[in-house]
C-alpha cells in the first residue's frame, strides 16, 4: 500500500507544475520530489534606455558615438582644432538560451535549486568614420606610424593624400608594430558569434507561513562565477558573466483570493561581491566650457592595469498574478523592476606610468559612468499540460509546455530586451528508483486524480480523500498533493541579466 501511494504521489507531484506559468510564488517542491526544468529562449537587444529614467531608447553603441579629437590621442602634440574624426558605429545583436533547473525537497518546506545557463550569441558590427583632418603615416614597413596634422604633413613623404579613412582608423586601433600610434592595440572589429556557460545559480527556499488564502517564503541564492567576463582588448565584446561571486535573498508573498487566481510580490537584494580584475581605464570627456559630457571608451594599451571592482548591489520587486482557465491551460503576466548601485573602482597595483615615463592619474570616476541602471519588465506567458491525456492513457508522460514573451517597458542605462521563450518541465521523486518488485505495472495503473477531482461516484480506494456526512475533509497526504500542485520555479529571475 505504502508504495502504491507513492506512485499516486509521484504523478500528483507533476501535476504540480500545470499550475499558472508563475515565476515567482513561494511553493516548494514537498519532500523526497524532483524537477527538471529546460528553458530555451531567443533575445535581441539592439537599444538600450538612455541616463534618465525612461521609456526612450538610443542605439546601444550611443556611447561610441563620439568624436574624438586628437589631444584625446596625444594632448601635447594636438591642438583642440586637430580632429581625429566623427564615429558613426553600427550594432546587430541576437542570442540563444538553454537554461537548466533542477529542483529537490528536502521537506515539505525546504527545497534547494540549481540553474545551469548556457548561451549563444551572435553580434555583427560596422564603423564608420567622418570629419576628419588628420593624415595617416606609415613607415618604410607600411605600418601605422603617426597621424599628424596638415601643417606638419609636408615633412612626411609617407603621408596620405587624404585625410584619415575608416580602414586607416581601425588600422590605428588595433595595429601592434613598436611605433608612436601603435598604442590602442585592440582585437580587430569583426562578426562573431560563440557559445558560453553563464554563472551557475545556486539557491534554497523556505516557506514559513500558510494559510487559506496567503503564504510566505524567503530564498537565499549565490552564483558561482562560471561566466566569462568581457575581454577589456575587444571594443565589442559581450558578457557571459561578471565572474564574481554574488550572494542574495528574495522575500515572497502569495495570495489566493479565489480558487483559480494567485497574486503574487516578492522583493529582494543582490549584493555582487568585489573582485579584482584586468581592465582599461576609460577617461571623462568635457566641452570647450569644461563640463563633463560623457566617457571616451577608447584608451592606450597602457592603460590597463589591474583594479578592484565592486560592481554595485541591486534591488529587485516582482509584482503580478496568474489565473487558471482550464485543468490544461493558464495565463500569467508579471512585472519585474530592479534599481542599481554605482559601481565602484579602485587601484589593485602600482599605477603604470605612460610611454614616456610620465606620472599618470587613472580617472576610475569614469570606469562608473553610466554603472546606476534601472528596468521595468513586462512577461506575459501561457502553459499547456498533458496530466490529464496522460491520465486516460492518450500521451505517454507527463510534461508542462509555457511559451512566453519577455519586454523592456522603461529604465536607465540598461538594454531594452525582447525574447521569446519556452519552457517544459518535469518531475520525478527519488522513490522511483527503487526496485519495485514486480510491482510497477499494478501500480501504475493505480495512478489516479485524487477524489475531489474525480467523478463523483468514483470510490476512493486508498482513502486519499476523507469523507463523511458533513463535509469532505482533507487528508494529510492530500494536503500535500495539493502543495506540490501548486509548486513554482522562483529561481528563474534571480539573475538581473537573465531572461
């Protein structure tokens, strides 16, 4: 009889997950159950929310569109009037998502969890370059040599004839002969597209309170820094992960006004632990009137130097509800709003001095520009179940299909998101491993809706449901069917970058 029970409990365990797409509720999985989840998602953001928060956008390469003079490249050798040229930068960008989550109760209040990220991405670039009045030379090799102004072009036989082209500038930038202008030393721009692991998300949940029509949980989560971090030598380069070690909680609230409808808020904090790191020092641009007008992205290989990195912590607030149509399908909409904190730089070495032996000061206020960000999300989704087909023996397994939608609605200094996802979900119990007996096909036959659920007439066998004369009362083992039914994946959002 126990393991009879046991294979009832196992399928009203994966009945659980044909509850709303609810990311955020505060369930737990009940003892002794698994989940395995795979999410796959598509993601382009080719704009992003401009400093002030917003619902306007820029092109998310806004900050490369800049001029830069030539005292940005050599301040005693230039004049303010000597002009390097106007960038005019073109961005394309798409990804692809394989999420991974696996979950386990270790009672029926605890649960523990693990999302594994794997990514692709895939980013196409152009530049352009305008207005300038600066001549390239080039040595006897042909290399980048210096760029000079039209007064000093005459003393150079290896000058151009026109002023600086865009094959000239990106030869500039990223050319690594032991001459004067051969001091950016970047990768070449290109079109490139990769796969990634992303930071693996580690976590546990607990739920301390329930009632009728509330209940209340709080996670704690960390991420293992497993994601590469954006090499500081490629202009373009994209984050798989900051590689730094982040711990954090939510706090979470449900409430049922009604059979069919949960309505959820869960808040939290991230606190991104600081690390030390290789970067490129940026500096600060101003106008003619001294005033700060935004940060230069392009520095001298020099420059780089090792430093910490508090990246800053964030907040985060999910509200919204979810509401069951059918047994089969439900809708769910959510927003999700986060604010973060500066980051914050500071020397981890002795500052380097320039090519000429110089002291220089790192301008690390600029490594910060733009480092508050804030976004307003909206997801909407649908989930289609196969418990009951699989009940009357039309589909062999149990499996939790949700198509979603994912958008950016407003924020400052973030990417405006777009994906498409899906999702399918299954559980199992650990249970179902044992040596059965010979047992697993009368059992599996027994597998069946609890009573309330049933025909009416239908008996109830095993006593799933306890009845009498009044009214039908619930049993402890049914109490836990209906937890686990009502069960939802919260990990999903723990990460600011994610889907």
């Amino acid at each position: 009889m126990y393991r009879k029970w046991l294979v009832k409990f196992i399928a009203m365990s994966v009945m659980c997950l044909a509850g709303p797409v609810w990311a955020n509720g505060v369930e737990t999985l009940p003892e002794g159950i698994f989940a395995v989840g795979l999410k796959f998602g598509y993601k382009f953001a080719n704009e992003r929310f401009d400093k002030d928060f917003s619902s306007d956008t820029v092109s998310i390469v806004e900050d490369y569109r800049l001029v830069v003079k030539g005292t940005d490249i050599d301040p005693y050798m230039f004049a303010e009037d000597d002009v390097v040229g106007r960038l005019d930068p073109t961005y394309s960008n798409y990804g692809l998502q394989f999420t991974v989550t696996t979950a386990f109760g270790i009672t029926d209040n605890l649960a523990v969890m693990m999302i594994l990220p794997i990514q692709y991405v895939h980013n196409e670039f152009g530049v352009e370059l305008y207005d300038s009045n600066l001549y390239m030379v080039r040595n006897e090799r042909g290399e980048p040599s210096l760029i000079v102004n039209e007064g000093l072009k005459a003393g150079f036989s290896n000058a151009s004839e026109k002023p600086l082209s865009t094959e000239e500038f990106q030869d500039a930038l990223t050319c690594t002969a032991n001459t004067q202008l051969c001091r950016f030393r970047y990768k070449p721009v290109r079109n490139w597209s990769r796969w990634g692991l992303g930071e693996i998300i580690l976590g546990m949940r607990y739920k301390f309170a329930e009632s009728e029509h509330w209940r209340q949980g709080i996670t704690l989560f960390g991420k293992v820094p497993t994601g590469r971090q954006v090499d500081t030598d490629d202009l373009f380069d994209t984050n798989f992960g900051d590689q730094q070690v982040d711990i954090g909680f939510w706090y979470g609230i449900d409430y049922m006004p009604i059979k069919d409808l949960t309505l959820n808020v869960s808040f939290g904090y991230t606190e991104q632990l600081p690390q030390v790191i290789n970067k490129r020092i940026f500096s600060t641009m101003t106008d003619e009137n001294g005033k700060e007008t935004g940060v230069l992205p392009l520095t001298q290989y020099w420059q780089k130097m090792k430093v910490h990195r508090d990246i800053g912590g964030n907040w985060d607030l999910y509200f919204g509800g979810a509401y069951n149509f059918t047994h089969y399908l439900n809708y769910s909409n959510e927003f999700y709003f986060f604010w973060k904190y500066l980051d914050n730089y500071w020397a981890a070495e002795e500052i380097p001095r320039d090519p000429n032996g110089g002291l220089w000061t790192p301008d690390f206020r600029a490594m910060e520009y733009g480092t508050d960000q804030s976004a307003l999300e909206m997801t909407n989704a649908l989930s289609f179940n196969t418990i009951g087909f699989m009940q009357r023996g039309e589909f062999p397994i149990p499996i939790i299909f949700s198509i979603g939608y994912t958008v950016g609605l407003a924020g400052q200094n973030f990417e405006r998101n777009h994906s498409i996802w899906t999702s399918i979900d299954l559980v199992g119990s650990i249970y179902m491993f044992e040596d059965m007996s010979g047992e697993a096909e009368e059992e599996m036959t027994e597998m069946q809706l609890p009573a309330q659920v049933r025909n009416e007439d239908e008996a109830d066998p095993d006593g799933l449901v306890a009845v009498d004369d009044a009214e039908p009362q619930e049993s402890r083992k049914a109490q836990k069917m209906r937890e686990a039914m009502e069960y939802r994946n919260t990990f999903g959002k723990v990460n600011k970058f994610d889907w």
